[in-house]
C-alpha cells in the first residue's frame, strides 16, 4: 500500500510542480509591488500590472494637470486662412478662407468630446479648487462667442455649410453637433465660467429637444448608418442637454423627455441577462445579434449618472433611472480586468484593454458611490483598481494612451475588435479627468474610511 501511494505521489509531482510554477509566473507577471505595504518579506504580498496602492491626492492631480496641458495644447482657437494658414486680423468683412486653425492633434474645439472635456475640467476645478483648470473652458467660450457674428455673416454670404468651421453653432445638423457642447456651456453657465451664450445654448438646446430625428414613441434615434437606429452613445449626445436645459430653466418638459429617453434607450439597449448596453438597435431589424462595445456603456452611465445629477428627487422617473443605473453599473463592475480597466468588447477578454470606455466607468462608479447611490463597501475597491488602470495609461505628456478612434454602430466583432488606438482619440480626455476628479472626493470622503487588509482595501462608512 505505501508503494502504491509512493508511486501515486510521485505521478502527482509534476502536476505539483506545474501549478507552482504557473502561481509564481503569475505573481511575477506584473512589475509593481505594494508600497502600502512596508513589510517587503510578506508571504500574502504579490506583485501587479498596475500600481495597486491606496490613490494619492497630490499624484492624482499632478496627473491631472498633465492631461490638462495636453489638451491645452492640443486646441488652439485663433482664425486662419485655409490657403495660407496665417492668421485672420481683419473681421469686419468676412473671408470665405477663413476658418478655426486646425488642432495639431486633431481636437475639434466644437466637437461632442470637448463637450466632455468641459465638463472634466469644470469638475476638476470644482474638487480642487484650482481655477487654472477651467483657464481653457474660458478661452474656448470667449472665442465662440467673439467670433461667431464672423462665422454667421460667412455662412450667409457664402453658403459654406459644413465647410463653415462654426457649423454645429449656426446649424446643427445632429445631436453629436449639438447635445454634449450644449450640456457643458449650461455647466459653465452656473459655475460662472466665460460668457452668457445663451444664443449658442438655445440653439443647441432647440436641436436635441425639437429637431433629433426620433422614434414614435419619441426616442431619441438616427437614420444612419441604419434606419430608424437608437445608439447608446446618444444617450449621452442626448440626455445631458436635455437634464441641463429643465435645470437651468426649471421647465418639467426638458426634464420629462430626458427621463423619457434614459429609460426607452434602456429598454431598446440593455442586455439584462449580462447586465450592460449593446452598441446599438435597428427597429428593421430588432433581433439582430448584440454587440456590447465598452465606450457605448460608458456613454450610457455617464448619462445617467448626469441626469440623476440635476433631476429633482420627487420627479416620478427619479427611481427608476436611479435602479437602472445601479442595475448597469452591477453589470460593468463584474466585467473589470485584472489590470483594472475594462476590455474594447466588454464581454470578450481577447479584446483589447480600452481607456476611455474605462475612465467612464471609473467615474460614474465614483461619482455614485460619493453621491451615496451605491455601496462604498461593494464599489469603492471597484473604482480604485479603475484609477489604478488608468493612471498607468498617461504618458509623460500627458497624453493618454490606449483609447479607440472614432466607432459607428457596426454589425460585426472584426470590426469593434480591431478598431485602432490613438493618443489622440478624444473620447478619453474629458473622463480621464472626470475619473480623477471624483477620485480625489472618493478618497478624501469624509463619510467613508478606507483600510487594507491581505493586502487589499475595504471601503466603509465612517463610524461615529
């Protein structure tokens, strides 16, 4: 019997040796220890593939000012000639040349994603109490509304169209034209940041409330690149102006048909078997295969989490926005990676890790958790391995790498799989700042206290 079991043994060795090999190359596979933890012989310690520490105020925001810089730098706003590239100083007559000299990295100072800039720079001022990060926003807001008398008699006299580089404040022509830029100029407007552009906020505002194509149950929807599609991204291009615009004027209708559309795009898009968003629905074709792109639930929590933020609580749809973002942000926490950040196709792991969809989702599981809507204790540990990810991805210059270029509603995984990267895709600048804003009050939460057992950290109320 002691031979057999001998022999048994020494079968079981190799597989022995094997498992602790592949323990120890996993353990060795990252090259970050602890620094939180000072005992450097500790048995239960183990090495990561991102800084895995408690999130530092003063590193947060050097971090901050680095992204600040970058896109400071990215977005000139000064008029140029098309063919000469020099400077406009003549504005009394109009130029059919002139146009808003282009940025370096390719930033559009109109763009739905400097929208989201804004409103991460504004919130960056607000948690730090540094007026230098919204110095941009200023300068921006200046300049659109010095120079958009110019633009105008331009396009009246020369029919430039989209040609004419202020075309989403004469005419939008869409809701990525008009929803995001229009949600941060009201933002700005009540942090007292640049002028009143009121006439650039009513026309936005008219746009998305009154001209969006939409469903017949009033969904906010496109007929491109199908027919009659509901985008998850419009949910974000839709539903912040929408909760800006009944915030600043009190009207209950803007209000309305925002939580209207927070929960008819909920239906039409989420997936609540897995618990997240697919890119998007065709009503021709309704049952068509589901695509879960990471930056489309990041737009969907992202407008959610913006609508909660100004929607008053006794409005009848207050609560069930309130489950469905909890119900989306369940769904997206049980899909975060190993390194902290969340995969290009949420629920394919051979797919890429993603920035930008990543630095939504750190946000908005921060920004619930200080608004008291989600549990510290479940989240607060969810959305410091986030910050981890992400602050791993801001190169020297602050730029930030690892985020997807421009995607359309596709109907294939080749193609979501195989979207490039760029250091210059804008999605990811504005809540990469959002992220780290929210997580300077997550952990300077006077309500929460923090501490690290095996090496890992608990999020919990306070005690008295």
């Amino acid at each position: 019997m002691r031979r057999i079991l001998c022999l048994m043994a020494a079968a079981a060795l190799p597989a022995l040796v094997q498992v602790a090999q592949v323990a120890q190359a996993a353990q060795a596979a990252g090259p970050y220890r602890n620094p939180d933890n000072k005992n450097l012989s500790d048995p239960l310690e183990g090495t990561y593939p991102v800084p895995y520490k408690l999130p530092v105020v003063a590193e947060i925001t050097a971090d901050l000012h680095k992204v600040r810089a970058f896109i400071d730098r990215a977005t000139p706003s000064r008029v140029v000639d098309r063919n000469t590239g020099q400077p406009v100083t003549d504005f009394s007559t109009p130029s059919p040349h002139a146009i808003v000299e282009p940025s370096p990295n390719d930033f559009g100072i109109m763009n739905y994603e400097m929208g989201v800039m804004h409103a991460g720079l504004i919130k960056a001022r607000a948690v730090t109490g540094d007026q230098g990060f919204t110095a941009m926003t200023e300068r921006h807001l200046n300049f659109f509304n010095d120079r958009l008398p110019y633009f105008r008699e331009q396009e009246k006299r020369f029919k430039l169209g989209r040609a004419n580089s202020f075309a989403r404040f004469v005419a939008p022509h869409s809701l990525d034209d008009a929803g995001s830029m229009c949600a941060a100029m009201v933002r700005a407007r009540f942090a007292k940041i640049g002028p009143d552009l009121s006439h650039i906020i009513a026309v936005c505002a008219d746009w998305v409330a009154n001209k969006q194509v939409r469903l017949p149950d009033g969904t906010l929807a496109r007929n491109r690149p199908q027919a009659w599609s509901v985008w998850a991204d419009d949910m974000y291009m839709g539903i912040p102006a929408l909760a800006e615009m009944g915030h600043l004027t009190g009207e209950r209708r803007y209000f309305d048909d925002a939580v209207k559309n927070a929960l008819n795009m909920s239906r039409y898009l989420f997936n609540p078997q897995l618990g997240v968003y697919t890119h998007g629905w065709n009503a021709n074709n309704p049952d068509a295969p589901r695509f879960h792109w990471g930056r489309a639930n990041g737009w969907a929590v992202l407008a959610l989490s913006d609508l909660l933020d100004v929607l008053p609580r006794d409005h009848p749809g207050y609560q069930d926005v309130l489950a469905q973002h909890r119900r989306a942000l369940r769904g997206i926490a049980e899909l975060q990676s190993e390194e902290g950040l969340w995969h290009q196709m949420l629920d394919r792991e051979r797919s890429y890790m993603e920035t930008s969809g990543s630095a939504m989702f750190v946000y908005a599981i921060a920004h619930a958790v200080n608004e008291g809507w989600i549990s510290p204790t479940t989240y607060g540990p969810i959305a410091q391995a986030g910050w981890a990810g992400l602050s791993s991805r801001i190169n020297a210059q602050g730029g930030i790498e690892g985020g997807c270029v421009a995607t359309t509603f596709a109907n294939d995984h080749v193609y979501y799989y195989n979207r490039p990267v760029s250091v210059n895709a804008m999605a990811g600048y504005g809540p990469m700042l959002l992220a780290g804003a929210e997580m300077i009050r997550l952990v300077t939460n006077p309500d929460i206290a923090i501490t690290d057992k095996v090496r890992t950290y608990h999020y919990g109320p306070k005690k008295p």
